[in-house]
C-alpha cells in the first residue's frame, strides 16, 4: 500500500521535514489503560477552541468509561482487552492514505487552509460513523459505548462540530447520550476519573439545551468528591484529562469556586506529591505516567520514560482548563507556567517528519510515527498559539510539521494509521503501522479531531 505523505509549505521552502505492560499495584495505583464495561454517557456541543466553554455555542468534550490509554482500571470494574486485540471496530484500511495531499495545500501564512484540515477530518469521521451508524451499540461483549474512549471520541466530535457545525453531528452525540441515561460507568458515585470523562459532553450539551437529567449524575457524583477531604485519586496522569474539564466546567457554570479548588488540589497532588515525588519532572518538564514510571525507572538508552500518549494527555487537560477558567483564578498562573514549559520540551523533542515517538527521550525504544500523541501535542499547541500564549514565531513551524504528519497517517477511506492502541508505555500495541488498526479505533480519532480542530481555527480561511 503506497503511502503518500502530506508536504506542507513550510517543507518545501526549508527541506525539514520498557518492557511488556506493567499493571499497576492493586487499589489505588492499579491503574492501567484498558477499557472497562460502562452504562451510558454522551454528548455534543459546538467548541469554541476544543475546550469547553461556558457559552452554549462553544465547547463540549467527552471521555468516559475506562480503559488503557485513558486510564486506570479500579477495583470493581469491567476487565480491559488485552493491548493488541481486535475488536470488532477495528477493520482493515482498504485503501491507501493521501490525507496529505489535501492537507498541504498551504495558505499564506505557511499553514494548511481551513477547508483542506476540514476535509481530512471530515473523511476521517466519516469512517467511523460510517462503521457505528448505532452510537449506542455496543463496543464488544465487554464494553458498553460510553467507556472513556468512546468518550474521548466525542470530545473530538464537538471540537469539529465547534468550527465545522453539522447538524447530523450534535444529533449522533445526542443520541449517544440518550442511549446510556445520561450516566456515568460506575453510577453516580463512581470515583473513577474514566468514568467522570463523559460528564465533559453531558455538561456542553446541557448549554445548547439544559434540560436537567443531562448533569444530574455527573453533578452529583462530582458534588460528592468536592465535598470529601480524599485528593489523591489521580493515580495516573491520563486521569488528568479525563476528569480535571470536568470540574473546570462545573465552576464555571455554577459560579462555585469549590469545583476549582478541588480541581487544583487533586493536579497538584499528581503534580507534587503522589509516586516518589510527584509525576511531573521539575527538570525535565513532562510527566511520568504513574509510580511505576518514577525514577529509578529508565528506557533503554538510560533516560526517564515519557510516554508520549500520557503527556499528551495532561498536555490537552491544561488545555481545556485553560480555555474554561477566569483569568482571575487563582492557579491559573501555575497552569499556564506548566502548559508553556511542557510545550517547550514537546518541541524540542518533535522528529523531523512531524510526528513525535512514543518514547519522548528514547527514540530508539519502538520509535517511529506515532499518531495520537502527536494530535495531542498539535492541539494544544497550535490552541496556545491562538491564544498568545505561545509565540507563533517558535510553535507555528512545529505545528505545520505536525498538521503534515497527521494527515500522512489518513487513509483515503478515512482509516487512521500509526494509532498506538491501549496502554500505558511504549511497549503496548506495538508493532504500528500505517496499515495495522489498534484494539479501539474511537480515541485516535478523537485526537485527530482535537488537533485538527485547533489547526483549522489557526489555519488561513
């Protein structure tokens, strides 16, 4: 299968172009990307940068359930797929990709024009739709459609629809809500932050229309956590993202600085103080995925594992919080210090092709195109660039480079290439390929959209 890669303008003036899965211990570090069984969680909204956004005409995410590269599988939840399996979601590309050659029609500026991203991820999307016409289906035997990455999924739906409005769109969210009751995998107490993930859609699709039962359960359940003293659920660092909006949301919604103070006391406990010292490197700037990735722990070459999915993910969370809270927050400062140094070191890691490895220090540990932690980091660089938080000068090069890459990976059919499937480290779902699918094909297209959306917004009209 030929391969056609995307060459941005930007490319053709300057010529640039561990071990097996380690689960973690028991309770409440036992946290491992897979999957777990969910019942019902949904949504869609319109975004007004990929994050939520506290006018009905912007942003709605969405994660749920739990499962291996979003989360952690806790003590009474559904069983994940081994990494690597096939489900039944995951068929072959039947053709090859050119989602790079649309994409490199540049406009004046050097990046894509609005209309070429839009029409990758629009062909993408397609592919997946065209696949679960039932949003409600379920996923396999073992896993309901709102598990947190079909949740995942729909966050990136809502971006899209936020600078591409579809009606057909915000119905299938909607539908997909409907399908599961509007609750959360785990019920109303879950403390899951897999499970809180789908409470990002609920919440956005409850501004375009607030009809009650939307929030009630993700409400409540969030209601529950602000209200107890535990802060150290967020065992694992792709937990950041999957619950961190949600409480961004609520405060800003309701006005309650209770939901922020929460919020900044459960990232700063994975910040600071749970595993040896922290997860978050205060040299190095990134993040180790959880305790089990703390030093002593090294890649092959001797250098600390960052894994590049689960930086993606608190790299997207800082992201959305961002784009939701007041500029007068009283940590907003410590956020943006943590996203602007993390987009440094994300850049400086960035391969010549426009992707980054999974390994972010270890290129020779299964290096090579890796699709959903490069649609994270474009996200949420080319948002801080939008946003002037970012210098465009440094960050819009990068981001032409990794727009370029990402359309690479997308097949003429709309299949994505080079997802790295459900894990916690380099190793899982490996070997990839243009042409392998993953065990879960929604969250890599959720990324997509994610990035995509934001490049669209940078992107010349």
């Amino acid at each position: 299968m030929t391969r056609r890669v995307a060459i941005s303008l930007l490319a053709l003036l300057c010529g640039c172009g561990g071990s097996g899965a380690r689960a973690g211990a028991a309770g409440a570090s036992g946290v491992v990307e897979t999957p777990t069984g969910a019942a019902g969680v949904g949504g869609n909204a319109s975004v007004s940068s990929g994050g939520l956004s506290s006018s009905a005409s912007a942003g709605a995410e969405s994660n749920a359930g739990s499962a291996s590269s979003g989360g952690s599988s806790s003590a009474g939840q559904a069983g994940a797929p081994s990494d690597g399996g096939t489900l039944g979601n995951a068929g072959a590309p039947s053709n090859g990709g050119r989602g790079g050659e649309v994409a490199g029609a540049a406009g004046a500026s050097g990046l894509p024009t609005r209309a070429s991203v839009l029409e990758v991820l629009r062909r993408a999307n397609s592919y997946f739709v065209s696949k679960w016409p039932n949003p409600g289906q379920a996923i396999d035997s073992s896993h309901a459609s709102h598990i947190w990455t079909r949740s995942v999924y729909y966050e990136g739906l809502l971006a899209l629809y936020g600078v591409d409005p579809k009606p057909s769109d915000l119905e299938y969210a909607v539908a997909w809500a409907t399908s599961h009751d509007w609750g959360l995998v785990g019920g109303a107490t879950t403390r899951s932050a897999d499970n809180q993930c789908a409470g990002q859609t609920y919440l956005a699709l409850y501004e375009i229309d607030p009809q009650p039962t939307r929030i009630a359960d993700i409400q409540s359940d969030i209601d529950l956590i602000v209200a107890g003293s535990k802060v150290d659920d967020w065992t694992w660092v792709d937990a950041i993202q999957m619950a961190m909006p949600v409480f961004a949301k609520l405060g800003v919604s309701s006005g309650k600085t209770a939901y922020f103070d929460k919020m900044y006391a459960m990232y700063s406990s994975a910040r600071n103080a749970q595993g040896t010292a922290g997860f978050y490197s205060k040299t190095d700037h990134l993040w180790w995925r959880d305790a089990d990735f703390d030093p002593p722990y090294q890649e092959p070459n001797g250098k600390a594992c960052y894994w590049s999915r689960g930086n993606g993910w608190v790299f997207a969370a800082l992201t959305r919080v961002l784009d939701l809270i007041p500029a007068n927050e009283p940590h907003r400062a410590e956020y943006v210090a943590d996203f602007s140094d993390m987009a440094e070191a994300l850049r400086a890691v960035q391969r010549s092709d426009g992707f980054w490895n999974v390994s972010l220090h270890d290129p020779t540990h299964f290096g090579g195109p890796e699709l959903t932690g490069t649609s994270l980091f474009t996200y949420g660089m080319a948002w801080g660039v939008r946003k002037g938080i970012l210098p465009a000068a440094s960050y819009q090069p990068t981001i032409e480079r990794a727009w370029s890459a990402m359309a690479s990976a997308v097949h003429d059919d709309g299949f994505l290439g080079y997802v790295q499937g459900t894990g916690k480290q380099p190793s899982d779902g490996q070997p990839l390929s243009f042409d392998k699918p993953p065990n879960f094909e929604d969250f890599g297209l959720g990324c997509v959209l994610l990035g995509g959306s934001e490049v669209a917004r940078l992107a010349a009209p």
